[in-house]
C-alpha cells in the first residue's frame, strides 16, 4: 500500500493530507510507459540479432552459395581466358602462316569492350566489385570466342583450298636457270648502270639472250600487258600477273608477249621472251615479287625448283653483284 504524505500548514497549526495532482499522475504514467517501451525495443533488438529467424538463416546460407559460386566462376573464367589467348596465338602465328594469310589485328579481336558502362545496374549490388568483374569477363570471352571461331572457319576453307593456293604461289625461277649461270643482281641496295648512284633493287635480274622464254612462276591470270619496245626507261615490254592470295608478279624488259590481258595461265607457261626494253643495258629478265601491294624479295619463293644447297649458291651470286642491270 502507497504511503501517505502530509504537509504542515502553520495557519491551522496542524498536518494536512497532501494528495497527487492529475497532471503529475499522467507524467508518471507516461515515464513509465516509454521506459517499458524502449525496455522492449532493446531487448527485441538483442534477440534479433543473436537468434536468427530460420527465414533469415535460410537467406544468409544463399547468398554465401552464390558469393562461392561466383568466386568459382571468375577463377574459371580465368583459366578459360588463358585458353583462349593460347588458341589466338597459335592462330595468328602458326595456322595463319603456314597459309600466308594476315593475323588478325589486335583492334578486332578487342572490339566492342569499351565506351558505355552496361554494368552500372549491378554496382549497387552487394560485392559488386566480384559480380561486375565476372560479369565482364564472360561477355568479353563469349565475343572473343566468336570471333575465334569464325577465324577457324577462314583457316578451315584455307585447308580446303591448300592445294589451289599452293599452286598459285610464284615458286619456280621465272626462266630456266638450273645451273644458276643466268642469276644476276638480287634483291638489295645496287649502282643504278645509267645514273651511277646506290638505288633499291626492288626485285631480281637474270642475264639470258633475247628471246629466251619466260615462264609464269604461279597459277594467275594476267592483269597487265603493256609498255613499248621504243621506250628507253622503265621495264619497257613488262607483264603482270595476278596469282590471287595477294600474290603479284612482274616481269620487265621483255621482247615479245605470248599472253592477252585477261588470260588464265598456269604454272611454267611461257607467257613472254626475254628482251632488253625500257632503262635495260644489256638483255635480260627483271622479275618481282608483290604481297598485299608490297614488293618481297623473290628469293624466298624459288622452293619449287631448287634444292636447298643451290639455293644458298643463288644467294651468294646475286648479292655479290655490285650493279644491277636496269
């Protein structure tokens, strides 16, 4: 039982009951009942998180499954990009060599991995660094495969097509040199015979009398026919022929055609006849050699004719010739 409280009043000289306002019983009410509150609120908030719901356990166990999961999978796309690098090297620097066909550049391969961010919906999510890493990965993988893949079928159809291909390489000697008598100047730096100064000799010369024949040194058509026997510069009478592949071969300072523009020709057909036409000062056969547009040395493609210790006496023959004869 609460206990009474009494007041003294000096007027009456005696004790008066003192009793409990209104206002002051809501107060103690209300104190009362915000300390039961927050009370409760603490203690709910502490057996929340010491006592998962089963809900909850069930969600965290989830989301650690899936956080593994994709650790795993960017290890594995890891490996995978490896593989595939491997693949692209042996491609480019094997594969495509032996079928004398260009690598593929770097800026194709790469494409399309840059500008706009289209990971931005997934850097708001929980590791966001390892989703949007993987995420990357595999779209930058699933584009090089393709890629990749359609490479293998231009190597496929280069197989397939091995022995036409073969047959249009420019690998014979453009004129019959067995004994390497004829072999002249080669590919490199020579006094030009009429202006006396060190010129690029962008092919190879072999001496023979005129009307010597001159063969076609790959499967082509011919694109060119043209020049003049008056002329006194240039190849004067010269031909070209188109081996496709990026092939190209020139012969100059020629007497006589034996083929029109336009005609097919295989390998060994006489096309022309040595002559000494154009900026030529004696009679002889200038031949080139052209990939993709560029000049090559001729040299490197007479595998069809010569065996390999005379091929190594044509290259000591032709660069020890100081002059070259146009």
């Amino acid at each position: 039982m609460a206990k009474k409280k009494y007041k003294f009043n000096p007027d009456t000289l005696s004790y008066e009951r003192v009793g409990i306002s209104l206002k002051e019983k809501s107060a103690k009410v209300l104190a009362y009942f915000s300390s039961s509150l927050a009370l409760a609120l603490i203690i709910a908030v502490l057996v929340i998180n010491a006592y998962e719901t089963p809900k909850t356990k069930s969600l965290r166990r989830e989301n650690q499954r899936l956080l593994t999961q994709y650790e795993l999978m960017d290890k594995d796309l890891g490996k995978i990009e490896s593989v595939l690098e491997e693949l692209q090297n042996r491609d480019d620097n094997i594969y495509r060599v032996i079928f004398e066909s260009e690598p593929i550049p770097s800026s194709v391969r790469k494409a399309g991995f840059g500008g706009v961010n289209k990971y931005s919906h997934l850097e708001s999510m929980d590791n966001s660094e390892l989703v949007v890493s993987t995420a990357r990965k595999l779209d930058k993988l699933s584009k090089e495969a393709y890629i990749q893949s359609k490479s293998y079928d231009d190597v496929l159809n280069m197989a397939l097509n091995k022995e036409k291909m073969l047959a249009a390489f420019p690998a014979i000697q453009p004129i019959a040199n067995k004994d390497l008598k004829r072999t002249a100047s080669g590919w490199g730096y020579r006094i030009h015979p009429i202006f006396k100064v060190r010129k690029m000799h962008y092919g190879m010369d072999f001496t023979a009398p005129v009307g010597t024949p001159v063969y076609a040194t790959g499967n082509g058509k011919v694109v060119e026919v043209k020049g003049s026997k008056r002329s006194r510069s240039g190849f004067g009478l010269e031909i070209i022929i188109d081996h496709g592949y990026g092939y190209e071969t020139l012969y100059g300072h020629l007497n006589a055609f034996n083929v029109k523009r336009g005609q097919k020709v295989k390998r060994g057909d006489i096309i022309a006849f040595v002559g000494n036409t154009g900026g030529s000062t004696a009679p002889h056969l200038h031949y080139e050699v052209h990939k993709n547009g560029k000049k090559v040395n001729p040299a490197y493609y007479y595998y069809k004719d010569l065996t390999p210790q005379e091929y190594d006496k044509m290259i000591a023959i032709s660069t020890n010739i100081g002059q070259s004869l146009d």
